[in-house]
C-alpha cells in the first residue's frame, strides 16, 4: 500500500506540474503538498494510511477529517464563544476592537500596551508593548497583509481555509517572566490531559520544559534545552487542567494554549493541528508515544 501510495503522489506531483493544481481536487493537492514537505524535512513519507506518530495522525486529520468543529475552534473569533459556553468568559482575555479594516483601530483608546492578531492563521502576532513608540502605519499595513492571505495556502490545513478574516485587538499578559509570557500548551486526548509542555523564550533562546497532569516532571528528549531553573507548578494549575478537559471533551486530541499569572490563568487558543505534522522537536520515539496516545476518530 505504501508503495502504490507513493506512486499516485509522484504521478499526481507530474499532473500538478505540467497542467497546474487548479484541475485537480483539493484532496490530491494537501496530499501532494504534505507528502512532498515530509519527505523533503524527514527523508521518508508519512504513513497516511495507517498512521503511527503523532505527526502522521495530524496529517491524517488534514487529509480526511472535515467536521466543522475543527474550523470553528482554529477560529480566533469564533473559539471565544465557544470556550464561553463551555468554560465561561472569564477565562477569555479581553478584547479592545475587532474589525476587518485595520484603518478603523481605535489607537486613542487603547490602553499602553496591547496585542493584534489576525482570526484566520497561527502564529502571525504584533506585540505593543508601548503604544508611544508604535509605528501605526507599520502595524495598519502588516494587518492588511494578514487579511489578504488565506492561511490555508501557508501549509494546507483545510481548517484554516473558510475562516473570515478579521483583526482583533486584546490585552497584553504579563505573567512577570520576560517580556512575553510563557505559553502551557495542555496536549488533550479523548477529553484527558495527557502532557503540558511549557514554552519560555523566542527565535534562539526558546525553550521547552515538560509536565505531566499532576505537574510531575517529564524526561522527554528535546532538540530545544530545559527552561533553566524548571517551572514551579502554576497557582491554577488544576483549573487550568479543568478547562482544557472541557475544551476538549467530545474530540479525540486537540492541544490547548494557555497563560498563566499570579491572578488568573487565561485561554489562548486551540491547536487542531498542530505545526501542520510537521514537528520535528521530538525524536521518532517519542513523537510514537504521542501517537499511541491519540485515537483517530475521522467522522
């Protein structure tokens, strides 16, 4: 199977080149796209058959899963109406402005320091620590460039694909750890917390510690170091284990992203997939355990 599998992608790979991707259907073109991208950044193809790892179930639900849930929890707008009817809003960060013309930001009433995100893609942020040295035109314009994109042409996550655009405005965390706060990101299965990775740091300094449920250290091999010092368990650690349960009940795996301070924890976001099945962090190994964690459910 793995081999008349490789051999529709090279054939589909021809097709895509000689007559272009617009007449084929959208399901040969992600699975051209993300086999082509694995092999390039792993040396083998994935097994999207029958996936084994962590990685190749991620593919899998890119390739064959389609329930609407997923778009509307990859939704930024659309995911805090979610998490308020299940957790309640005072996990929610608070928003200062939505809107889909970036002209219209009320700079004059927004506090020193806040966050711009676009609703529609993952990891595209602009950090106001201080609205006095704000370059507004710099800022207008890089939104304008996140409306113009569909972030589902970045790496094909079909989540992504029929979000509406739109640029929202929130609070800036401070969690007393760097000018940026640390990121929990609560690896979900099956409505059970399964791993809390600890992410501190950005570009060369990043860094990862690991925890399990009960905030018991974990040695998982890592290409990027231990937060130095390790992290003490957070004050809220059982509410935040709480509301990633609820979030994610119902789904067989989703990853949620959480903030952490001394009053109060906050809900980032939810991960359906996470770095396109791409992660590479991780040994083989380990990135197996992860996959036996998670039950494909593709309904």
């Amino acid at each position: 199977m793995k081999t008349a599998l490789r051999n529709a992608v090279e054939n589909a790979k021809r097709v895509i080149g000689s007559t272009g991707e617009r007449v084929l259907p959208e399901f040969v073109v992600i699975l051209v796209t993300i086999m082509r991208r694995y092999k390039r950044r792993f040396g083998v193809f994935p097994n999207v058959v029958r996936p084994e790892t962590f990685n190749e179930k991620v593919l899998c639900r890119m390739l064959f899963d389609r329930r609407p849930i997923l778009t509307k929890l990859a939704d930024k707008y659309a995911v805090r109406n979610y998490v308020k009817q299940r957790v309640g809003e005072h996990v929610l960060p608070e928003w200062y402005a939505v809107t889909t013309n970036p002209s219209t930001i009320p700079f004059d009433d927004l506090p020193d320091e806040f966050v711009v995100k676009p609703t529609h893609g993952s990891g595209w942020v602009y950090l106001v620590p201080d609205k006095a040295l704000l370059n507004k035109r710099e800022l207008i314009d890089t939104c304008h460039l996140w409306l113009n994109q569909n972030y589902y042409y970045v790496d094909r996550e079909w989540v992504y694909q029929h979000i509406q655009p739109r640029i929202v405005v929130e609070e800036f965390i401070h969690d007393g750890f760097g000018p940026v706060p640390r990121d929990y990101r609560l690896f979900v299965f099956d409505g059970k917390v399964a791993l809390i990775r600890v992410d501190a740091g950005r570009g060369d300094d990043r860094r990862w510690s690991h925890y399990g449920r009960s905030w018991d250290k974990l040695d998982v091999p890592c290409r990027f170091k231990d937060i130095e010092g390790g992290v003490v368990p957070p004050k809220h650690l059982d509410d935040m284990v709480r509301c990633a349960e609820i979030l994610g009940a119902g789904l067989d795996f989703v990853r949620v992203d959480m903030y952490h301070t001394q009053d109060r924890m906050y809900f980032g976001e939810i991960t359906t997939t996470p770095v396109a099945g791409m992660l590479g962090a991780y040994p083989d190994e380990f990135n197996r355990y992860l996959g036996t964690l998670w039950k494909l459910s593709l309904r």
